[in-house]
C-alpha cells in the first residue's frame, strides 16, 4: 500500500518516523523537541504534540500493541508515552552518558533498547 500525502507540523528537521503496527498512524520526533502522531489516511495530527524532552528527538518508536510510543533524546533521556492520553508515562530513563539516538520496543512491548 502506497501512502502519498505531505504531513507538516514541526517547527524544526523531522530526525525519526515511525508507522504503527497497524498501519494508521504514524509517530516523528523532531529537533523542535516535539512528538507528533499522525493519521496515515489523512496526514493530519492526533492530538496535541507530545512535550517533555528538553533537546531535539533523535528517535521514536510504537509499541507493538500500539499502546505505547518510546522517545530518545539529545537530552540523553528516554520517555514513555501512552497513545491514547498523550500523558508521558513514568519519570524519564536515564543513565546515557550523550545523545540517545536510536531506540526501540521488544516484540512483546515489555522491553525497549535503546543506543547512544
């Protein structure tokens, strides 16, 4: 299936995409600091952007089930999110010495790595 539509929103370099398993949406980060989710069919934003990283987002990634979005940072923090409040989960994950540049869930969702 081909998907041909513009998504604009960010203020800043869009710097990781992602589909969800499903295919509906699709997740960016950006060097404006911000998650946005997207709807595939319509290329408009769900919801208000996802704010909390204090550095651009390096990467993001969905959840399997499609509950949930991880984030990496240049703030060297990773963030969870729930899909369907917005509402960043927990505190931040820290402990990465520079930029978080990659990250990703487990096939189950119970695990997510992360590379810096």
């Amino acid at each position: 299936k081909e998907v041909d539509i513009s998504i604009e929103g960010h203020n800043d370099q869009v710097r990781s995409v992602a589909f969800s398993a499903n295919g509906t949406e699709i997740i960016s980060g950006s060097s404006d600091k911000t998650i946005r989710v997207w709807n595939v069919a319509t290329g408009a934003q769900i919801g208000d952007p996802l704010q909390g990283h204090d550095d651009y987002v390096n990467s993001v990634a969905f959840s399997a089930d499609c509950t949930k979005i991880v984030s990496g940072a240049s703030d060297k923090t990773i963030r969870l999110w729930d899909t369907a409040t917005g509402d960043q989960i927990g505190d931040p994950l820290q402990g990465h010495d520079d930029w978080v540049n990659s990250v990703a869930f487990s096939a189950d969702g119970t695990r997510i790595v992360s590379g810096s």
